[in-house]
C-alpha cells in the first residue's frame, strides 16, 4: 500500500502548493514523556495540542512525514456531521446521546476555525458545502434529511434549494437539487495540517518524522519502540488509522483501507471559475459511491470520488476522472488536467468512527470514513479529555459497536468489492 501512495503522493496539488519546513529528526535513543501519540496527521496533531495547552509533554512518531497520509491528501471538505447515518448513534445511544454525537460533530468544524485563527493558519479555508442530488428519488433522501437535521436535531445552518433553484447554485446539468449548509465549508488539508504542526512545535511537542514505530507494550509506563529508538510514556495515544496496519491486531479488523482519488485542472479562466458554484462553496452528491468537488483560490477545479474498494489503483485514473468531472460540468471540456492524486482513508463497517481504549492507558482513534477533516480534530480534543481525567464524552463516542468487516484478512477485500458494486448498481438506478 505504501508503494502506492507514494507514486499517487508525487502527483499532488496539495504538495506542489505547500513549502514544508526541513524533516523532523529520526527518534533515537531513549525517551521519557507524559503522552506518545503514534501518527503525524490530524487526529495525532490534534491530540498533541490539546495535551500539550494541558501541560503533558508530549511526542509524535510519524511513519513518513507530517500529513503523509489522508491527512494531507483528502478532499478537504470540512463538514459537520459523520459519514453514518444518525440512526447508528440512535440505536447505539439513544436520541440523547445521538444528538450530543451530533453536536460534537457541529464543534468538529467551530474547532478548526478557532485553530485556524489562533494559530494564524493560511489554509484558503472558504465558508460554505451543499450536498446535491442526481434524480428526483435521491432528492426525496435529501429532504428528508433536511428535516431530520432542523427538526430533529436543530441544526440551524441549512437551507434547502429546490430544483428550480439550484441553477442559480451550480452551473451542471447533472444535479437534481440541493441542500446548503453554511456551517461547514472547505480548505487545502495540507496546509492546515502542516500549520497545526507548527503551532504544536510551539507548544513544546516533540515530532519525529521517518520514524515508524515497530512494537508498543502497554503498562505503567507504556514503552513504545522504532528501529532506533523508544519512548517510555504514561499513556499512548494510536492515531495511524489504516497504516497501524498489524501494529494493533486487535483493532485492526474494524477497518478497511479504501482508495480515493482526486484529480486538479490547469487555472481556469477566474470568470469561469467563480460561475461554476456559487461563491465557490464545496459541494458533494448524495449517491453512496459518490463524486465531490471545487473551485481552488488559484481557479482550479478539484474533482474527486473515484474509489478502489481493492487497494489496487484504477487504470487510466487521470482520464476516468476527467470523464466523471465533464458529465458534471461540460464546459470545461478544454481544461487540461494537471494533477491526479490519492490514497487510502480507513472505513468502518457502519462508517461511524471507532474510538477507544486497549489498556487504561492506551487509546485509538480510527474509522472516520472519509469524513475526517472535522472529525479527527475533536477526536483528538476527546482524547486529551479523557487522558486529562474527563471521559464522559469520550467514553460515549466509545459506546458505539464495531464489528470487524466479515471475511477474515483473506476474504474482507473480496467482499467488500462486491458490497460496494451493489450499492454502485444502486446508484445508477
């Protein structure tokens, strides 16, 4: 999978428009601190901070470097809400608890804009997302959203654009109506990653960079070890998602890697650019196996939602996805593609996201589900809460069941695929 990803990475727009600073050294030799948190994306960084403005000394281990994996490479849709539907919490913890799950989401999104102000982050963060839909029956489950989400669960961000409306939204034939939610909005993922890596070097965290770790031992104290290095912590905080790979047997049937892709046009005209979506919010479909997009502050239109259920990159990806993006928007029929980038975001098998404990003093934090922008950093915020001996809110997260996906490690990727060209067969009818 590595391999992959980083063939995919060398093709990024996220990484042709960031300066990283220099590569943070390699762990070596011995080292005694309050938290180790085993991941250098959103969920660890997010974790480090909130420990490190509690006073925890705290270190990171990254495999690769800082915002290497979905971290640093996804859609960069930040949106409230989870990639489950609410009847998960509901049945898991009752409307009550589901509406706190809810509103957590809400602070998700409050939290990145806070951190993008307190820590000065120039991110082109850009207010604003609204889900469409593809034909009338999938407007129906958009609506039905919409009440769910303003009766319900009293979300007040949202308005709702009937068909007749949403040309003045979106300039594509393709979509049916819409759903506006001036809550969430979107921003370059690197960028921001990278900026809450700065500000936890402020802080006084430790990151290590090149550095994977290859066996941990829970106890008192933890003992978390790399190739040249170890670290003796009081607790241990597991935010690497998918590439944990066997690191973590016990937690890692919970979750499937699954490949998504994005691609990025040459700069378009900026005249064309703004009258593509209307104050160039992101936007998203409804259908389960499905496309998102939008427009760059260099004019550009990001376009992605190809996706590899196999782990196997798709073959002619960069004209797979140029073909999904003109069906949405003709006119951009002369827009050469200049970038085509992805790799691999963990799922779940009821895509809600899995948190919890192996030990007292050990936690993990996985299965965003292709929603993580927002909801690593309140994973991380939740985690540091319960370390800091407040775990109520982190212990109803946890409540949430998880079943491993069915197959066992031989089987699970076979089945998977099929699972999903059912529900793709379902979306085109």
């Amino acid at each position: 999978m590595f391999k992959q990803d980083d063939q995919l990475n060398n093709r990024s727009y996220y990484e042709a428009t960031v300066l990283r600073d220099a590569a943070k050294p390699l762990l070596r030799g011995s080292l005694d601190v309050d938290v180790c948190v085993v991941g250098g994306g959103l969920a660890g960084l997010s974790s480090a901070i909130e420990l490190a403005k509690r006073g925890y000394r705290v270190a990171i281990l990254e495999a690769r470097r800082i915002g290497w994996g979905a971290s640093g490479r996804n859609g960069g849709q930040m949106i409230a809400g989870f990639a489950c539907d609410n009847n998960i919490f509901e049945r898991e913890l009752g409307l009550e608890g589901a509406r706190a799950a809810w509103q957590m989401s809400v602070e998700a999104t409050e939290l990145i804009r806070e951190r993008i102000a307190e820590f000065n982050i120039d991110c082109d963060f850009v207010p604003g997302y609204m889900t469409v839909s593809v034909k009338p029956s999938k407007t129906c489950d958009l609506r039905a959203g919409f009440e769910e989400l303003t009766q319900k669960y009293h979300y007040p961000h949202l308005q709702f654009i009937e068909p007749n409306e949403l040309p003045d939204w979106i300039a594509s034939p393709r979509y049916h109506a819409g759903l506006f939610d001036a809550g969430s909005g979107h921003l370059h993922p690197l960028k921001y990653t990278l900026g809450l890596a700065r500000a936890a070097e402020q802080l006084g965290v430790q990151l290590y960079e090149h550095s994977p770790v290859t066996h941990f031992r829970a106890g008192e104290p933890a003992i978390v070890e790399t190739q040249e290095g170890s670290i003796r912590a009081r607790f241990v905080v597991l935010a690497g998602n998918v590439y944990l790979g066997q690191l973590a047997p016990q937690i890692e049937p919970h979750i499937m890697p699954v490949g998504t892709y994005i691609i990025a046009t040459e700069p378009l005209d900026p005249t064309t650019a703004n009258t593509l979506i209307r104050d160039r919010v992101a936007v998203c479909d409804n259908n389960f196996v499905l496309d998102y997009f939008r427009t760059t502050v260099d004019h550009r239109m990001l376009f992605g939602g190809r996706v590899s259920y196999s782990t196997l990159t798709p073959p002619n990806l960069p004209n797979v996805m140029r073909g999904n993006m003109l069906r949405a928007f003709p006119q951009l029929q002369q827009a050469k593609v200049e970038y085509c980038w992805g790799g691999f975001v963990d799922i779940s098998m009821n895509r809600a996201p899995d948190f919890g404990r192996l030990a007292p003093n050990l936690y993990y934090l996985q299965g965003f589900s292709g929603h993580g922008l927002a909801a690593t950093g309140l994973a991380g915020k939740l985690a540091a809460e319960a370390i800091a001996g407040q775990a109520e809110r982190f212990d109803l997260m946890a409540r949430v069941k998880h079943r491993p996906f069915p197959g066992g490690r031989l089987l699970r990727t076979p089945a998977l695929v099929l699972g999903m060209l059912y529900y793709r067969l379902r979306d085109m009818l």
